[in-house]
C-alpha cells in the first residue's frame, strides 16, 4: 500500500506568554491509501493539532513546525504550499470533520447553500456546472450521508437539524469535494450513543464507497474498535503505541494502552468503583523528560523518568515506545515477577474487603429486621 | 421502606412556542430515597434534562409535582425555595460553561457558601473550599487560580466542590461526565460514589450512556420523547430489558473489542435507530417506527407504564 499521508518527526509548539508549549514532539506516522487509522488519546494529547496541522488550519505566525518536510501528502511538501495550493488542497485532497457541528455550520445560511459552495469551490474549472446542477449533486450528497428528503432537507438552516443531521451535513460537505483523506476530529463525541453508532456507520461506509483514507481522532477506544484498520495511541505529545487494532485491542504493550482500555470498567473486588488511570496527563509547557506516562505509570523504573523510551517494535507492524517492551531486559523480568506477587496479595484483599462488606450488610440487614419485629410488637 | 427525599408526581412540562405546544416532559413520575441514586436515561431530545431541571425546580411545571421531603417545590415561599437550594445542588454537563470565566477558583467554590453565608469570615471561607477542594482531589494552590488553567476534569471536580459546599442531600448530575475523557469519566464517577458511601448523598443521575448509568445508579428510568417508557433497579433493568428500546440503547455503546464490534455490527443494522425523537404525531408509541416488533396497536396510542411483580414498570403493548 502506497501511504497517502506521510508525517516524519513532525513537532508543533506554540510560542505564549508562559513559555514554548510543545503540542506535538516528534511524531512519525503513515496513512495508506483508503486505509482507515484511528488516532487515539485524551485531551490535551496533540491529537487535535496533529489533525489540524496537516489541514493547515493553524496561523502561521502561532506555531513552530519543525521541518517543512515533515508532512508529505501523495509526494508533495504540504508545508512549501502557496495559499492557493493550500486551498485546492483542503476540500478536494484532504477535508475535516470537526467534534461539534453546530460551530462548523454557518447558522444563517441554509444547509445546501453551505454544501454547494463546497462543491463550486472545487469545481472552478467546469463552468458548465451551474448553480442547479451543484444543487442537483447536493442532494445526492445529502441521500449519500444517509439524510431524508434530502430537497426539502437542503433548504433547512441548522437549526432546524438535530446533532446528528448537523454532523451528516458536516460529513457531506467534507466529501463534496471528494477527498483522498477525511479527517474524522472526534465526531461522535458531542452525540448521543445511538446517534454515535450511525455517524460511525456511515464514515465507514463512505470510506468503502469513495475509497477514501479516514483518519478517526477519538478518546474512546469504544468508537475506534468497530471501525479502524490500525490504531495510533498518542500521549502527552508523542506516540506511545501504534499497531493494527487486533494488537492493540487484544496485545497492547504500553502501560497507557493498558489503561485506556481497563478505564471505566468496573472493578471486580465486590465495589462498584471503576477503574481509571491515576493523575492528570503532563502540561506541554513542562513536557517530562522521560517517558510521558512515567509519572502515572504504577509500572515506571527510574530510567523512565530519565531517559525518554525508544521505539521498539514487538510484531511487525506493531511498536510500542516503553522501556518495559525491550527484549532481554532483566529487570522487566523481575518487575513481572514483583507484579505477579502484587496482583495475588491484591486479589486477596480484594477477596477480604468483599466478605467484610458482605458481613456487614448482613448485619444491617438483621438490625433492620429487629426493628421492624419491635415495631409489630408495639402495634 | 424509607420516604422518598424527591418525588415527581406526573409532573409534566411543556413548552410554548406561538400557537405550537410541545410536550418535553409528559406525566413522569418517580422517587429518589436518600443514599440512593436514581439514572435517568434516554437519547438527546428525549427530555431526560428538562426532566430533572423541572424536578429540582430550575424550570417551571406545567402541571404535577415535585415533592422535596412531602413538600411541594414549586408551591413553595421564596424562602422556602431558598432553604431548599441548600439541601438540592446541581451540576452541569458542560464544564467551560457553567462557571464564570473571570473568577478565581475559590470564589467558585465559594458561591453556595456566600449565599448562604455558612463562613463566619474570609479565613474560615477559605478553609473551608480548600478542604473542600481536597475533598474532590484538587490542592489548595488550585484555589488562587482563575478558571483558565483547569483542564476540563479539574473544572468538573470544581463543580463537584461547588455543589457539596452547602452539605446538600440531593445533587442533580446532569451528564456531568460526558464531556470528559474516558479515564477522567471513571474518576469523577468514583468520586461520585464515595461521596455517597460517606455522606449519604443521593443523586438524580443524567445520561445518555446506560452502561454508565448503569455502575452509578440503584435505579434507572429509561426516556423517550418525554415519557418514562421502562424504569426498575438497575441490575434487573440492563439485565434484561423488557421494553425494545432499551434493548436497543444497551446494544448502542460501542465496545473496545473490535471482533466483537463486528459481529455486533450486523446486528445494529437489524434496529434502524431512531430518526427524530420528540412526540408521534399520530399519538402512538415513540418507538413505533423503529420498533422490530411492533403492533397495530402501538401506533395508535401510547401504551400506558404497567407495573410487574417484580417492582419494574414497563411501557409496551408487546411485553404487557
């Protein structure tokens, strides 16, 4: 598969007041053709300015990027782009998707006005095609995103759309130009899980259909499961595991991969608390030295606070950025080891706290009883 | 069984708009005891906020009641009210909108406690959101800080804080996790319940994601365009539902299991979600469209909330 998108050790920092906050710290990383990669990570991770910088959406007096070769798009510099190359770029090679619809529709324009002029932006060239026929394929559009009625629909404004008709015209706007790579920024995230379901759907189905490259940007690795080829796990400004989705899913190495998808699921020690990853994740203007993860990790050594981590690749196509993935490393042997120990001793206190809350329920549960026995007897 | 601390009597809210009326909240009925929290559940547009905002009193009813402790919350003096909003706190599902951008995180948390006047003076006032600040796992450097460098978990703990800082029994969550990340998701929920395990809090608990309701709460009450459709423990509810639209909202959430998620993918094709929530015009059930098993009779009128023996209460001809 040739890789449509080509990033190589791209950083992005933005110079403010409190200092250089370094966004994205020298990341690398390859999307085939027609290939559908989810890039995943909390808020704050530089998921977003990734996302946004190989759109150019980002001014350029406020950002440093670090080489003008560092995005290469079917071949070309993206970086050395006139503004007029930049706009035939955005649209017809690459386009977005943006979390919240109703920010990336124009309130006072009707939703087929706004999609047509996606479809006149791109199609300069052809003068035949005329204001009818743009409102012709707009309704094409709006019938491929999945909406109903799609004439009386285009001449709607957005307000008269629900969440996730807004996000299908979003959608169907990204597309009018027909694109190589639609970049999908959380798009489900401010939907409702059944409206989540279908976006996810039709994004997958359009990728199929157009044999477009999707670039999914989420923090749920739920949305990510049904829909992509290979995941990206990016944490603190730098990617930390990447593989395709069954290594992730079923094999991750990286103690964050671990943790995302041990969040939010219920522990199984008898209380109803869940688990979650300790801590807050670091501030870009103070980027840790060694590992991102390392001051959240309950797994960390010293090295990983000293020394940042080096790639190391565990099957082919899947690479994790910890010290604990290197081959031949004595004291990972002898952290499993400790860790073994640790989780039988945890189990077992695990074990005891849920008898003793069983007990004391019991006891309640008695006391409650007596009470009502008194009461019947005053009657 | 002990009393209902919040109970909503066919409480009904409607909306006007010109000559248009249109029915959010449609005779809902429910009760919270204390300790005990209460999951109301349904998709965007079913009227599950509207429903909680009306229950606490932020919205006017169109007709019932919201019973605080036996008393009535919408007939209630000025005074009353006010003593009221000490005892009933809310926090909002958006955390850059609910606080004021400009202030410091000490006059935030501080809010309920100037109302009130619960501080004798400034010293006290401080220590008291520093301790409550620790409480929900900020520090007491965070109190001098504006709004501005808290990242979006750390201002939904400062809500959190807000909302505990005049003691209330009742808290209205109003998908107060859903705007956050997956991992900060289950710290609040775990602060949420320790909180209830040391303070007896009850909570009436907003959401769209029934799995997550479903570790929070002791009950839940499933919404559809403005009508309690299915409601019991939770346990027994998610265990297996009765009315097919909770059937359909469970199989919604997407799973970190991508061979799973690909069975389950054939599967979704099966219950065509929902296209428009809000009221049938033919007066039916709300789910009669999309409904994979649906009856003549269901598109007529809509089918009353029955009560089973086993305390749950479900809404469908087909089940009844």
């Amino acid at each position: 598969m040739r890789a449509l998108l080509e990033i190589n050790n791209l950083s992005v920092s933005f110079p403010g007041p409190a200092g250089l906050a370094r966004a994205v710290r020298d990341i690398s990383l390859q999307v085939g053709q027609g290939e559908c990669v989810a890039l995943v990570g909390e808020s704050g991770c530089g998921k977003t300015v990734t996302a946004q910088t190989i759109m150019g959406l980002l001014e350029d007096q406020s950002f440093i990027i670090n080489s003008a070769e560092a995005i290469i798009f079917n071949g070309q510099p993206i970086y050395e782009y006139s503004s007029k190359q930049w706009r035939q770029f955005r649209g017809k090679e690459a386009a977005i998707v943006f979390q919240e619809p109703m920010a990336a529709l124009d309130p006072t324009m009707r939703i087929g006005g706004q999609i047509a002029e996606a479809i006149t932006c791109h199609r300069r060239g052809f003068p035949w095609l005329g204001k009818k026929a743009a409102y012709r394929s707009v309704s094409r559009l709006l019938a491929d995103v999945g909406i109903p009625d799609p004439e009386i629909r285009a001449r709607q404004y957005p307000h008269e759309f629900s969440g996730g008709m807004r996000q299908r015209a979003v959608i169907a706007a990204a597309i009018a130009g027909d694109p190589a790579l639609l970049i999908a920024d959380e798009p489900t995230t401010s939907l409702d899980v059944m409206t989540q379901n279908q976006i996810l759907e039709l994004l997958n189905t359009l990728r199929r259909e157009r044999r477009m490259a999707l670039l999914l940007i989420s923090h749920d690795l739920g949305v990510v499961a049904g829909a992509a080829e290979r995941v990206i796990v990016m944490y603190g400004g730098k990617i930390v595991e990447s593989g395709k989705v069954a290594d992730i899913f079923y094999a991750p190495a990286h103690p964050y991969t671990k943790g995302l998808l041990r969040a939010g699921q219920q522990k199984n020690d008898g209380s109803k608390r869940l688990f979650t990853i300790e801590g807050m994740p670091p501030s870009p203007l103070a980027p840790p030295v060694g590992c991102p993860f390392a001051p959240r990790c309950r797994e960390a050594m010293s090295i990983c606070g000293r020394t940042p981590p080096p790639e190391v690749t565990l099957v082919q196509g899947h690479s994790a950025s910890c010290w604990f993935c290197r081959p031949n490393r004595p004291e990972a042997a002898e952290r499993e080891r400790e860790r073994e120990a640790e989780r039988e001793r945890e189990a077992e206190t695990g074990k005891q706290a849920a008898t003793e809350r069983e007990r004391e329920t019991e006891r309640e549960r008695e006391t409650e009883r007596e009470r009502e026995l008194e009461k019947g007897t005053e009657k | 069984m002990a009393a209902a601390l919040l109970e909503a009597r066919d409480l009904c809210k409607y909306f006007y708009e010109k000559k248009n009326v249109f029915p959010a909240v449609e005779r809902v009925s429910f009760a919270i005891r204390e300790g005990e929290t209460l999951g109301l559940v349904g998709e965007s547009g079913s009227g599950k906020t509207t429903c909680g905002r009306v229950s606490v009193g932020l919205y006017k009813k169109t007709a019932g009641a919201s019973l605080y402790q036996g008393r009535d919350i919408h007939r209630m003096s000025k005074k009353q009210y006010f003593d009221f909003t000490k005892e009933a706190q809310s926090i909002f599902q958006d955390p850059y909108a609910a606080f004021d951008p400009r202030q410091k995180a000490l006059d935030i948390v501080a809010e309920g406690i100037d109302i009130h006047r619960l501080a004798k003076n400034g010293g006290v006032r401080r220590r008291m959101v520093v301790e409550l600040l620790e409480k929900v796992g900020l520090r007491e450097e965070h109190a001098s800080q504006p709004l501005t460098v808290f990242s979006g978990g750390q201002r939904q703990r400062l809500g959190i804080a807000r909302a505990l800082a005049v003691n209330p029994r009742l808290i209205f969550c109003d998908e107060c996790v859903s705007a956050l990340d997956v991992s900060i998701q289950a710290q609040i929920i775990n602060l949420l319940l320790d909180l209830q395990a040391s303070r007896r809090l009850s909570y009436l608990f907003v959401s769209h994601d029934l799995t997550l309701v479903r570790q929070i709460s002791h009950r839940v009450a499933v919404m559809r365009a403005g009508r309690i459709i299915e409601t019991g423990e939770t346990e027994k509810v998610c265990a297996a539902p009765r009315h097919p639209y909770t059937q359909a909202l469970l199989a919604a959430k997407p799973i970190a299991d991508p061979e799973l998620e690909a069975i389950r993918g054939r599967e979704k094709l099966f219950l065509t979600p929902p296209e428009k929530s809000g009221p049938v015009p033919g007066g039916g059930c709300s789910f009669y469209a999309q409904c994979p098993s649906a009856l003549p009779a269901c598109g007529k009128a809509p089918p009353p909330l029955l009560e089973w023996e086993d305390g749950r209460q479900v809404a469908c001809y087909q089940v009844s």
